[in-house]
C-alpha cells in the first residue's frame, strides 16, 4: 500500500514567520513529488513539484526533498494570511506518470495576522 | 489559455442510476486523470487516460469507468450510484513537458440521495 502521511493540523504561524510542512512517502521507488494548495471550496492548485534530493525554491516558497528519509517538506517564507489553506503532499510513483498521484490527507495552515 | 474544464459544476442523484462526468483538458495535454475527494478520504486517485489508452486504475469498484476520447477529453462514468459516492470528483491533465505536473479542475460536485 503507497502511503503519504501528513500532519493534518491545524497549523498556526504568525503572519511574517515562516510556515514548515512537512510530509513522509513509503514507496521507495517514488519518482515526483508535489505540493498543492487548496482553498476551502476550490479544487487543488501546483504550487511546487521537486524531482531529486535537495532544496528547490520559487519565490518565497521552497520544497526538500530527502529521498533516503522518505520525506518532503515545504517551507513558505513571509508568510501571509492569503496563505491559509490546506497544503496537500502528493505522490507520483511512476516516472511515466502512469500511477496519477498519491496524497497525503492535507495540513490545514492558518496564518494569524 | 484555458483550464481543464469540467461539466457540469453540481449534480444531485438518486441511488440506483448512473451518471457520467466530462473533463475537457488544457489543449496540448495527451494524459487525463480522475481523482475523488470526500472528507474522510481525502483525495483518492481513480484512474488515468494517455492516448486513449487506461494507463491505471485505483482501488474503486468496477461501478466506476472511465474513457478517453481522441481529441483527449475524457468522461467517468459510476453506475448504480450508492450515498457514499457523494464527493467532489476531480479530473487533472498533464503535459510530460511540465515533468508530470498535474494541473486540475474545478470538480463536479456530486450528490447522491
């Protein structure tokens, strides 16, 4: 069975701080991994993907992923009350994407002005 | 350019009958995948189209079918409709020249009576 486990919060962080999430996969073999964000009403939204070890940032976002640990994890710098949702850790095992993608349940942020 | 587009926005059903979703993808985008998001769950992949061809399928009863068309759209089908097949039923296309990146619907909402 292809887990991915996540904190399901809630996750309170002042406005300006840096919010962390974190996520572990148990399929060894995963390929892509993926951070969404979803609105509450609003259907899923890419934020980051990351492919191989290490750090990748865009804007004030950055992913890391550490692959012998089996976990990824998110870190949103500056962070704002527009950043308030639930972020969703998603799973492709297939590097031809056939798997589609596994998620984790969701991390519920709240950002505290 | 336009999103993945899926019709309709909110369907309610009686137990017993069947109903089919339609997802048109973002132009260009060959791979179309399902995926179901009820709030116990959350989300739970259900298959995924390349070609026309079923790529792979999650672990949903046979009551749940899908198909891709040659110009990529994609439909889902789930017959003899049940309560519990009350969700918000998502589609996501992908591109392979944006490393798998699945970008998403804004969902059917379903509603079994």
């Amino acid at each position: 069975q292809k887990e991915v486990e996540q904190n399901s919060g809630p996750l309170s962080v002042p406005e300006g701080a840096i919010a962390s999430l974190n996520c572990t996969y148990s399929d060894r073999g995963s390929q892509s991994f993926f951070w969404y964000r979803q609105y509450s009403g609003k259907s899923p939204e890419l934020i980051m993907s990351i492919y191989s070890n290490g750090d990748k940032e865009d804007g004030r976002f950055t992913a890391q992923l550490n692959k012998a640990s089996q976990y990824v994890s998110l870190l949103i710098r500056d962070s704002q009350p527009s950043d308030s949702a639930t972020y969703l850790c998603a799973v492709n095992h297939s590097g031809g994407g056939a798997d589609g993608l596994t998620f984790g349940k969701g991390t519920h942020l709240i950002i505290q002005p | 350019k336009a999103g993945v587009t899926q019709t309709p926005r909110y369907l309610i059903k009686t137990r017993g009958q069947q109903v089919t979703l339609s997802c048109s993808p973002i132009s260009g985008h060959r791979s179309v995948s399902w995926y179901q998001q009820t709030p116990g769950q959350g989300l739970q992949f259900l298959f995924e189209y390349f070609s026309e061809t079923q790529r792979n399928k999650g672990n949903f009863p046979g009551r749940f079918s899908g198909r891709q068309f040659s110009n990529s759209r994609s439909e889902m089908n789930v017959s003899t409709l049940e309560l519990g097949d009350s969700a918000l039923y998502l589609c996501a296309s992908s591109s392979r020249t944006q490393n798998y990146g699945y970008t998403f619907g804004s969902g059917t909402r379903l509603t079994v009576v």
